[in-house]
C-alpha cells in the first residue's frame, strides 16, 4: 500500500498552538508552554473547532489509486494547497496499479486484471513510438494506476474527514488511506498522537447512533 510522508512544516505542538492563539484572543498569558497546552486541551474538550484550524499538515501522498485521490481531494476545507503528479508531462508507460482484495483473492481474476493492465501498457508504449504526446496517452491510463500529490490542510478538515471515512462503509482504500495518515502523524510527535486518538472518528461514536443506510451494526440505527 502506498506511503505517507509528513513535512516539516507541518506544525510539531498543535494543541500547545491551539491554547496559544485562543489565549491571544482570551487576554491570557501565552508565554508559558504547558498552560498554552492545558488551554488547547481544554477548547478541544469545549468544541471549539475554529481553533482547529491553526495547526497546519504538509504531507507527500504517494503510491495510492487516482480514484481514491479523487475522492480525498473532495474534502477541500479552506481551499486547502494541493499538487498532484502530472498526466502531462510524467511516462507512465510502465505505471503501478492497485490490486483489490477482491481480485487478489481469486486467481482467474487476477490473471484477468493483470492481462488488462499489460494491454493497456503495451498499447502506451506503442502509442509512445508514434510520437502520441504524453498527454493525450494519458486518456488510457485508469483510474487504479497510483500517483503522488503533495498538500496541505489543517486540522479542522482532519477531524471531518475521520467521521465520514473511517466509517466502514467508506470505500476500502480511503479507509487504509486515513489509516496511513493516522499512524504517520502519530510517528510525528506526542501532540498529534494525543489528537489522532482522541479525535479521529467515525461519525456514529459521536453521536452514538448510525444515520448510513446500510448499517454495518457497529451502533444502533438512529430510529432505534
């Protein structure tokens, strides 16, 4: 499965950053690290999500589907940087493609999906040779071949996305996707991993029901 790549300019202490810039505003003593924390602590507990907003992510999203990527860039709060690998200038004449489980489980399919794959390269290299610019090759390419992008969003957005996909009705690879970038930020600082585990999660363990129309059972359904 793909990889996550947390840059260093994403912020180290957000819930210390929290508490600083509600303090500003509260005319409080923003000098001191572990009352900036407390603070954050506490307009995390409140709901203060406005504050959320302040720590900043910056991170390298590589070896994922363009199909799931189409889906993540749909979680756009505050206009959020994005750059994604180029179909224009990029060969992609030997591309990297997601394998589901589904197929992988079955040999005949498999075999089918992978001769799907080669025919599509084949016809990309040949393509190549008729001198096709690359961007016009890119109208073969599918939606399972994997990119890269590099972005940036805060921590607001974070939250949101969890409730909607760590839902096990969400598709599959934006589950492992959110996962991926779960276990990244907590490999980054003690702050983070504090708010990954106490922050990100699927909708129905705030509310304590479930409003999906199909239900997985993991919460009862809202009319109960």
């Amino acid at each position: 499965m793909g990889t996550i790549t947390i840059l260093p300019e994403t912020t180290k202490t957000p819930i210390t950053l929290i508490g600083n810039r509600a303090g500003i505003c509260w005319g409080a003593d923003v000098t001191n690290a572990e009352k900036n924390y407390k603070r954050g602590v506490d307009c995390i507990k409140s709901g203060h999500g406005r504050t959320f907003e302040f720590p900043d992510v910056h991170m390298v999203i590589d070896g994922f589907s363009a199909r799931v990527m189409r889906e993540y860039e749909r979680h756009v709060g505050g206009l959020s940087p994005w750059l994604q690998a180029s179909t224009r200038y990029i060969n992609y004449n030997d591309f990297d493609i997601i394998v589901p489980k589904s197929i992988k489980s079955n040999g005949y399919a498999t075999i089918t999906y992978n001769q799907a794959v080669k025919n599509i390269r084949k016809a990309l290299s040949e393509l190549n040779d008729l001198g096709i610019p690359r961007e016009d090759l890119a109208n073969l390419l599918p939606l399972g071949m994997t990119t890269k992008i590099v972005e940036k969003r805060n921590l607001r957005n974070l939250i949101d996305m969890s409730h909607v996909r760590k839902c096990t009705r969400a598709y599959w690879e934006f589950r492992e996707l959110f996962s991926t970038i779960e276990n990244a930020l907590r490999e980054y600082s003690d702050e983070w991993a504090w708010i990954v585990d106490n922050m990100f999660k699927p909708k129905c363990e705030l509310t304590g029901y479930c409003d999906e129309t199909k239900s997985c059972g993991r919460k009862p359904r809202k009319e109960e």
